[in-house]
C-alpha cells in the first residue's frame, strides 16, 4: 500500500483543481475522462502483471475524486487509519468499473482530442496542463508499489504518446477485422490540425536541440520530393520512391519525435492523406497463437494508413537463437503490407543500432525495403545542458547561475560514465524531476514564499553524484 495517500489525494485535487473545464463541460468530457483513467491504469498498472491494491488506490481516488465531496475526500486523508472494510468499499468502486471494462481498446484516448477543441476555443495552455496532469497519474500507477520496472518505464513512454496524440474522435463501434486494410476504417490517430504547415513543421524541426545530420537529411529528402513532385506534375518520369526508414539510436534522442514531423512533413508534400503517426512494438504486432499474429499486423497496419508506422525496438522482432517464434511471421506480414500498400503507408523502424541488424536480416526482403537510414546519436554534454533548460522554461523555472554551472559538471558526469543504455533526453527528464522534488523540500518551510523562492532552481537543489 502506498505510504503516502494524502500525496495521491492532493495530485488528485490539483489535477482537477486546475482543469475546471472537466467537470464544468458536460457529463461527455467526465466520462470520457474516466474510461481514459481506466486505459492509463491497464497500461502501467498490468505492464508487471496485475493491477495490485497500491495501483487500484490511486486510480479509486481519480476515478471518484470528481464524484465525492469534502466530507468523503477527508476521509481519504485519514486512510491509514481506516479499517479494512472502508479501504476495501472505497478501492472497490476501481475495481467494479475495471471488471467492466475488460475488453476496452487501449489504443487511444478520448480525452485529447475532446481538450484540444476547447483548449483551441479558450485557453491554449489547457492542453499543456491536461497532458501533464494525466502523466502525472500513470507515473502515479508506476510507482504506486515502490519500484519501477523495466516494463513499467517502456509503458509510460507508451502513455506519454498516447496522451499526446491529440486524434479525432475513437469509433463508436470496434473496428471490424478485414482481410486487408481499408483507408475508410483508420482508428483515433493524431489528426494534424488544418492550421499546420510545411513551414511551422520545419521551424519545429529546427528547433529540436542537436540532430545536426538528421536534419540536412530530412531536408536533402524534402528538396528530393518536391522535385519528383514537379516533374509528376509535367508528365515526366519519377524513379520508385521508398520512404520506409530506420532510425538508428540509443533511446531519448528523439526518434519518435522526429517520426511525427515526418509524417507531418509528408502530408503537406502531398505524399500521405494524414500524417498521423501510429507507435508499437512487438507486443503490438505479435499473437500468441499460430496464425494470429498476421491479423494483429493487419490491424496496425490498418490504424496506420495514410500515415507513418513507428515501430520501437523493431530487433525484438527478429526470431532468437533459442529457436523459431512468432516474430518472423509479424515481419513476413509486415513486408507484404508494405509493398501492396507502399503509396498509402511509410514504416519507420527504431532501435539500438547493433541490435537493429538482426532485424534487418531477419528476412531476405527487410533490408531492400528500409533505403533510408536515420543516425540518431547520443546527446552531447552541452545538449544535455540545453535540454534540462528546455525542461526549465517550460516548466517556469529559473536555473540560478550557481546551479547551471554544477548542473553542467553533473552532466558531464553522467554522460563520461554513460553505457549503451543512456537515456539522454528522458534521463534529463528524470533528473529534473528528482531536482524539482529537492527543490519543494528545500523551499516548502520558508517564509515569505515568493514567486522568486517558488522558480529559482538554485546549487542546493542538485542530487549529488
């Protein structure tokens, strides 16, 4: 049981405190709400196995949080001296919707997009605070037994991609499986917005942090499509055009993001109906039982038309030595797709780059289809640096000049003594957060708390090495 309950009541009040439009904005934004708290809870809390008591106590207390009054949200301050029959009648308000919602799609949320609406109407910073906000309860999830795992850590880089997919509306009705995918039955994807452009997609581009290379090679492919483009458009020729890439890289160097301009990148060429970007991994594409697994390929694959298909840790798919799975039945279906549909879908595959060679001859056919290769380096110690300020600004932080030029050492430190599994840019996430939590200690008993007091990061808050 999570040590702290009162902690998991005031992120609940915070988080519905600063978001009045969820429950000022009808019953529809409220429920939706929930069902996408229930989808969040199944992705972290069943990442190690089963949703256990500590994260079913956290999702009670969101899920009621916006029903209960004063009196009821008391008592759940008091928790650790409630019987067991109160906590049990309390968490089992959690677990009653989450037996009800056993076969719910946790491909999407319908949240995003429904916030994205009202924060476009009124105020543009909602958007920011919801996603944070609904982050900060599937960290809540993973953490709520005391550890971290391995698995839990890939579920909410999942979550976080999910929550910042700001798609259209999920059907109402499941997708049907076909025997081929049909343009006409795309899922809730991240729909571009009518007010973006080619220009506004490369300013962001541009200003990603480091990436020098992947740069000029996006922009040596964008001058290469506009003129096959142009020469279309004048009845000439045009050679086979495969813009199916890997991206080769340790993790938090930007990969995905980079994958989502593309997409973007592409639409406004002309060259996909959407740009939507669609991300999985094996368990996204692999069955557990023979001839399944081609069916759940099919059914990525369909969500993912007219858009980009980002796979991560595409080399998990490459049979082991241990002997045959069902890996190399996903790439054989895989590679199909991507021929009969190569007009309406591009494939973009990411991995540790050693590792992504065992994808990449795990089929005859693999690596003629990936043409483009993408080398996403590690973050350079300066990058780091730019990177945690980054964190800072838009967090309304100051970093002080003291804490600046000891961060900057701490982060040369990490990256000397970096191995193969560096973080870069979400170990940088990971040490700000740690920072703003010394920071709260630090400042929680001075008085008077001023705004200076409450943004300044100063020498004192850093974690020692």
């Amino acid at each position: 049981m999570p040590s702290n309950p009162s902690r998991i009541i005031n992120h609940a009040r915070s988080f519905y405190d600063s978001l009045p439009e969820l429950t000022s904005s009808g019953d529809s934004l409220l429920q939706a709400l929930v069902a996408d708290l229930v989808r969040l809870t199944m992705v972290c809390g069943k990442a190690d196995g089963l949703i256990d008591s500590p994260e079913s106590l956290v999702a009670s207390v969101y899920l009621r949080y916006p029903f209960m009054d004063e009196a009821e949200r008391r008592v759940l301050l008091e928790w650790d001296y409630l019987d067991s029959n109160t906590k049990h009648t309390i968490q089992q308000h959690a677990n009653e919707i989450f037996a009800k919602s056993k076969n719910i799609s946790i491909a999407y949320l319908e949240t995003p997009a429904l916030i994205n609406a009202v924060s476009l109407r009124s105020d543009r910073s909602l958007y920011d605070r919801f996603c944070k906000g609904l982050y900060t309860f599937a960290q809540l999830i993973t953490k709520a037994d005391g550890t971290v795992s391995v698995e839990e850590e890939i579920a909410l880089k999942k979550v976080w991609n999910l929550i910042t997919t700001k798609g259209p509306l999920p059907p109402e009705k499941p997708l049907k499986q076909t025997s081929a995918p049909q343009a006409s039955a795309i899922p809730a994807a991240a729909q571009i917005a009518p007010s973006d452009s080619l220009d506004q997609t490369l300013a962001e581009l541009n200003e990603l942090i480091g990436l020098t290379e992947i740069k000029e090679q996006i922009k040596t492919l964008i001058n290469f499509l506009k003129v096959q483009k142009e020469r279309s458009s004048r009845g000439l020729k045009q050679p086979a055009l495969t813009l199916h890439s890997v991206f080769l890289g340790p993790p938090g160097t930007g990969k995905t993001t980079v994958a989502r301009l593309m997409g973007r990148i592409l639409k406004h060429l002309g060259f996909l109906a959407n740009g939507q970007l669609i991300e999985t991994d094996r368990a996204g594409l692999v069955a557990g039982y023979v001839g399944q697994t081609a069916a759940k390929v099919d059914e990525v694959v369909q969500s993912a038309l007219d858009g980009v298909l980002f796979i991560d840790e595409a080399y998990a798919l490459a049979p082991s030595e241990k002997g045959e799975d069902f890996g190399r039945e996903a790439i054989d279906a895989l590679m199909k797709r991507m021929e009969d549909l190569r007009d309406k879908l591009v494939v973009v595959v990411a991995g540790y780059e050693g590792e992504m060679q065992k994808f990449l001859d795990a089929n005859p056919g693999v690596r003629s289809r990936f043409s483009r290769h993408y080398k996403f380096p590690d973050y350079t110690p300066e990058q780091l640096l730019l990177i945690f300020e980054k964190f800072c600004t838009s967090g309304q932080y100051n970093l002080a000049p003291e804490a600046k030029a000891a961060l900057a050492i701490l982060l040369d430190g990490m990256y000397q003594r970096r191995g193969p599994t560096f973080g870069n840019a979400r170990q940088v996430r990971n040490l700000f957060e740690k920072i703003l939590e010394i920071h709260a200690n630090r400042v929680a008993g001075i008085l008077p708390l001023t705004e200076e007091v409450l943004t300044t990061i100063t020498a004192e808050d850093l974690p020692g090495e």
